[in-house]
C-alpha cells in the first residue's frame, strides 16, 4: 500500500474514496453536520498518524471504520451524551430501495403501509442496546461483511452473528404484528 508506505496523495485518493461513508457513519452517531464533518476529518488525521501500525489483515475500509466509530464514540462521551439514534434520511433510498419488500407500491394503502413498516424498523433499530444497533447498522445499512463488522467492533464473528440474530428477532418481533 502505497500511502502506508508514506505517500500523501496515495492516502488522499483514499480519504476522497471513503470520505463521505465515513461522515454518514458518524452522523449516525452525533447527528450534527458540523460535528460529523469535524469528527470525519479526525478520523482521517488519526488514521494517517496510525498509518504505519496498519497491519493489512483487514481491508482499508474496516479499519478507517474502527477509527471512525471510536472517535464518534470518544467524542460522545467527553461531552457527556448519548449517540443519537440511528435513522435514515427519506431521501437515501438508495440504502433499502434494493430490497422489494422496502419499496413503496402504487396504491396509497400500501405506500402508506409501506412507510410504517419503515418507520418500525427504524425506530427498532434505534430502540436496541448498542452493541446490536452498531452490529446490524453495519451489516444491513453498511452491507459490511460479518468478518468486518467483527474487526470494526473488535469481537470475535460468533458474537457479531449473535449480535445480528438478536437484532433482526427484536426488529422481528415489533413487525409481526403489522404483517400478521
């Protein structure tokens, strides 16, 4: 890896890459724009510090996602508050509109069904401790691998499909009875 190897516009092609996943990332956490922004550009500041301890066992991306969570995270807890709840923006269907049971349909009755399913999930997800909500945000909203999730959540990939399991079953359980 060439920026590892100390070359700066090696390690600005990648800040340009992963720039604007990793300030979504932490929005997630601190909700704010200016915060997000300055907090993403420290994740990039550390992670450049930190550039010669990347050993390459996981990919790039995993591991500037460990730095981002944790500087949100450290950032949370000097000022003495809680991460924010996870939610998407209405207007980022690019993450669920993949997915054809998320897409809204013709008729109003299921677009409007459509949107309390959404609104459920999302208020599910909020709801769940944080170690299952950093788990499945990663794994359904980030599309990370589990063995990823495992390296940016520093546990072993047993406890990352616990995590998951137990997160889709609580998501599972505020559906039914909307679907029946």
């Amino acid at each position: 890896m060439r920026a590892k190897a100390g070359d700066q516009l090696a390690f600005e092609l990648l800040l340009r890459k992963y720039q604007h996943k990793v300030l979504k990332l932490i929005m997630r956490y601190v909700r704010d724009m200016d915060e997000a922004m300055d907090l993403t550009q420290e994740t990039f500041i550390k992670a450049w510090k930190a550039l010669g301890s990347f050993r390459g066992d996981s990919a790039f991306y995993t591991w500037i996602y460990r730095i981002a969570v944790n500087t949100a995270k450290n950032h949370l807890v000097s000022v003495q508050r809680q991460p924010y709840k996870v939610d998407l923006d209405a207007d980022e269907t690019d993450q669920y509109a993949a997915e054809p049971g998320l897409t809204t349909r013709d008729t109003p009755e299921d677009e409007l069904m459509g949107e309390e399913l959404h609104q459920v999930v999302m208020a599910s997800i909020a709801d769940l401790p944080e170690d299952l909500r950093t788990a499945i945000t990663l794994r359904e909203l980030e599309g990370l691998s589990y063995e990823d999730i495992a390296e940016v959540m520093g546990c072993p990939i047993g406890t990352v499909r616990s995590r998951i399991f137990r997160a889709r079953e609580a998501i599972d359980k505020r559906l039914k009875p909307l679907i029946g």
